[in-house]
C-alpha cells in the first residue's frame, strides 16, 4: 500500500495535554508599541519553560479567532491616546496577565490550536490540515474507490487529528467520515503489532460499539474510516450542536444548559458501561471516554475512537486525572471519564472544578450516588469503583438491555500480550507524571506556608524571643566573667597581716586585738 511512502519516522513524543501556563514578567516600549514579555511553562518543571514576546496586537489577533467560542474573555479594551503612558502599561499588563489566566485553565480552549500556537509557536508551527490532506491523498492513490467530499475542519478537539467527509463512488450518497493522525507518546506496540491490532478493529462486531469500515497505520500515523452520522454524537445531543461545526463553537458556551430525561441517563449510562466491562475483560486498553467519543444511533450508545490508546494518543480528561495518585490504571480512567460523562448527560455542563464539592438536584438521588463514588475528593483519595460495581448500583442496575447483537472480538493472544505490556508503559508514564505532580504540589504548599503572613510574623517573633534569649545569656556570660575575675584578683594578692603560707585568713576580731 503507497499509504504514506515517506513519512517522518517515529511518534510525536509531545503530550498536547500536559497543560501550559503563563506568566508575563516584564514590558519593554520601543518607539511606537509596547512589548510583553512572557514566560511559558508546560507542566510543573520550571526547566521545561521558555519566553515569548508579544504586543497588544497579538493578544487582539487571538481573542478575534476565539471569539468563535461564544465565551466572553476578559481581553483589556483598545486604547489610542496615551497606550505608552507608564501607569496605563502597567494595568494593561495585569489585565492581560488575567486574560492569560482565563484561556490557560479553560479546559477546551487551552487544549485548541490557536492558544497553543500563541504561546508555543516552535511546537506548532506547521500546518496540520496541510500534512493530513497530503498522505490523505497518497492514500487515495492505492484505495481509489473512495474520494473526498470536503474537510471537516476543527470538529475535534485534537491538534493532530484531522477529519474529512468522504463517500464510495459508486454509491454517492452513503457518507463516509476518514480520521487522520499522528502516533502519540503513549504509543508503545510495535510497528508490526500496531498494525495488526488496527485491522483487527473493523472485525470487531459489539451492540455498543461504532463500526469501523476500514483502518490502517505505518510507523508515524493512522488513518480510520467509519460510517458519517448526521444526528452526531451524545455530546451533540446534550449541547444540541450541529456535528460538523468546529468543536469551539459547539461545545464552549452552549446557548441552552439541559440535562437528559432520567431514562436516557440510565440507558445510555448501562450501555457505556457495558461496553467497557466487554473491553476491559478482551484486554484492550480504552481510556478516551467522553461525550464527543460516544455516537448515538436511536436510543443506542456507542463508543467511538477504539484506535487512540492504540496510536498512543493522550485522553481528554488527562490534565484532571493526572492529579490523582489513586487514579493511576485504564480501567480506573475510564471510569473516571465515565463519571464526567455521566455529570454531563445529568447537567447538560461539565463540572466546574474536579473534585466536586456538592451536586446541585439531579433526577434522582440513585445519580449523586454513582457521581458521589467517582467525582468527589473522598473518591480520589480512596480510588474508583470498577465498572462491575457501577453496574450493580440502582441507577443502572434496573435498565433492561433489548439488543440481542452478540459481540464478537478475537484478539490473537500474541497480541493480547503486547496490548498487555502497552497498558503497562501506558500505566507506568502516567504514574511517574503523578508522581512529578505531587511532589511539585507538596514543595509548592511548603513554600505557600513559608512565605504566609502568618508564619513570617512567627517566624518575627522567634527571632525577637531568640534576640532576647542571646542577649541574656550574653550579659549572664559577661557577668560570670566579671565575677570570676574578680573573684581570681581577690585571692591572688597577699595580705600584709598574713604570710602567703598562711591557709586562711585572720577572722575580725583577730584583726581588732591589734
């Protein structure tokens, strides 16, 4: 097959995930602008940073693409008269500090292209859709039954993946969706495994899960083929959001906040975790449950994107779950991803922070339980429930599953031990990244609590006591000094009514007889 004749050797070993802050550290005006300087850092390393220059003019360019988000960003105003005065630089640098602050911690925005190629341009630099559309192409030279429609541009949240709408010439009217994409750094089958395990996808036959109609890889990237759905995905659904518009303005700032009724919420809940109890018992790794990776068919749920943990590709939700030690295996992933799916579908919003304090109502109460046992700070200090235990709790438990399809996936047991030893390094990476975290979390509190009000006045106030207790135990010292010095003058001159000899000296009364 010509699929890819040359393509550049290896993965992407850069996780897109880990998240990028931002802190601007100076301002230098030149003749007619103003210049800020920014420090950049990705993840918790102060060694892994870099600077960037920027103008105001930058940050307008970027706030104007994003405003396809809906979001309202608190981007400083424009100001023509008297934008060099000095005060005024100095407040439009902490208005742009904030504005830094609000698209780096947004978790959609954060991840997209354009915040990533503003503050890591060396990173992102080349143009995805570009290199997708030409090894498409190349594909196209070796598999002609098959054409492109038009791109599919930006409906998903992966700067590495791109789609196109495709169809079969002789049957023009069926849609096609093609994914194209680069192997990620979690990518640990071998080149011969990895394309074994992605054919084996299109044999894969389950109630629950998406048809692939074809799949292929090579050592750098992949490329699937699955049927088009015009209703979308249960992300789709939840934010009644045209499928293929981008993914900022479907998802950032929803026109109507809804929740599911309560039976779509049990049903499409038993459905998912059905699925991944069929994944997790054949060995295959998952971990990439979220509402946009679930396409709906009537009132069936099923699971999309089956090939990422194979292509190595970082999860959604990795930035949330990397925080916490106990969530550190692919079955306890997904089921902390099926939690945020399940606030979600209850909400029609994901949660504002992770954990969750409180719940506001749901449907019923059966709902906060199964978000209580995976969402809240009690669960990941203590670790997540198994998909088994899920599916016997009341809320799904009850649900009665009409789809008689028999699942059928024969995975070869050579390939049942590398997709084992791949979970493994999966497991392992992402543990030695939580590790990294906590530790960066515990130096960073005992700086936090070193530099505090309150313990800079103990700290004031043990130096004033240890003052205190040094400069009495230093006039103690010189006062038993001056006495023993005295004490040695003393008995070191002789008297002249007594011979040196003498072992004592005459009493008073001795000296009156004379």
């Amino acid at each position: 097959m010509a699929f890819m004749e040359k393509p550049p050797a290896g993965k992407v070993l850069l996780d897109d995930t880990v998240p990028l802050t931002a802190q601007i550290e100076a301002s230098q005006s030149l003749h007619s602008h103003t210049e800020y300087i920014i420090r950049v850092q990705r993840g918790v390393s102060a060694e892994n940073s870099w600077q960037i220059v920027r103008r105001y003019s930058d940050f307008d360019l970027l706030n104007n693409s994003l405003q396809i988000s809906a979001l309202s960003l608190p981007l400083p105003p424009k100001k023509l008269i008297g934008n060099m005065e000095r005060e005024f630089i100095a407040e439009r640098q902490k208005g742009l500090q904030a504005y830094l602050d609000v698209i780096t911690s947004h978790h959609i925005l954060s991840n997209c292209e354009l915040v990533k190629k503003f503050l890591d341009p060396n990173s992102y630099s080349v143009n995805y859709t570009e290199i997708a559309l030409q090894h498409v192409s190349m594909f196209f030279r070796s598999e002609p039954k098959w054409e492109v429609v038009e791109p599919l541009k930006d409906i998903g949240w992966r700067i590495r993946k791109k789609y196109f709408l495709m169809k079969i010439k002789n049957q023009p009217k069926e849609r096609l969706m093609l994914s194209w994409a680069d192997l990620g750094p979690d990518k640990y089958l071998s080149d011969k495994d990895l394309q074994c395990a992605v054919k084996l996808l299109s044999s894969c036959s389950h109630p629950y899960i998406y048809k692939i109609t074809f799949a292929t890889a090579n050592e750098s990237s992949a490329l699937v083929i699955r049927p088009f759905s015009e209703k979308g995905t249960l992300k789709d659904l939840i934010y009644k959001a045209k499928p293929k518009d981008p993914f900022l303005k479907k998802y950032c700032n929803p026109k109507k906040i809804q929740g599911l009724e309560l039976q779509q919420i049990k049903t499409y809940g038993r459905q998912i975790l059905e699925v991944l109890k069929f994944l997790h018992e054949k060995g295959f790794p998952y971990g990439h449950l979220h509402s946009a990776n679930v396409m709906l068919d009537g009132d069936t749920c099923k699971l999309l994107d089956l090939e990422n943990s194979l292509l190595g590709l970082p999860s959604f939700y990795r930035s949330y779950f990397s925080q916490f030690r106990k969530i550190n295996t692919l079955e306890s992933i997904d089921v902390h991803c099926f939690g945020h799916l399940l606030y979600e579908m209850t909400y029609g919003r994901p949660p504002d922070t992770i954990p969750v304090d409180s719940f506001p109502p749901a449907p019923s109460v059966f709902v906060v339980s199964v978000l209580e046992s995976i969402l809240t700070c009690e669960a990941m200090k203590n670790g997540m429930p198994t998909v088994a235990r899920l599916l016997q709790m009341p809320l799904f438990s009850d649900v009665l599953l009409t789809n008689s399809e028999k699942p059928q996936f024969k995975v070869p047991t050579k390939l049942k031990e590398a997709l084992k030893t791949s979970k493994e390094c999966i497991e392992k990476r992402l543990t030695e990244e939580q590790k990294l975290i906590h530790q960066h979390r515990r130096l960073t509190r005992a700086q936090s609590h070193h530099g505090s009000e309150e313990e800079k006045k103990k700290r004031k106030i043990l130096a004033r006591k240890k003052s205190k207790r040094s400069a009495y135990e230093s006039g103690e010292e010189h006062s038993a000094k001056y006495s023993n010095s005295n004490n040695s003058a003393g008995s070191g001159a002789s008297s002249p009514l007594t011979s040196p000899s003498s072992p004592t000296p005459p009493s008073t009364a001795e000296h009156a007889s004379f």
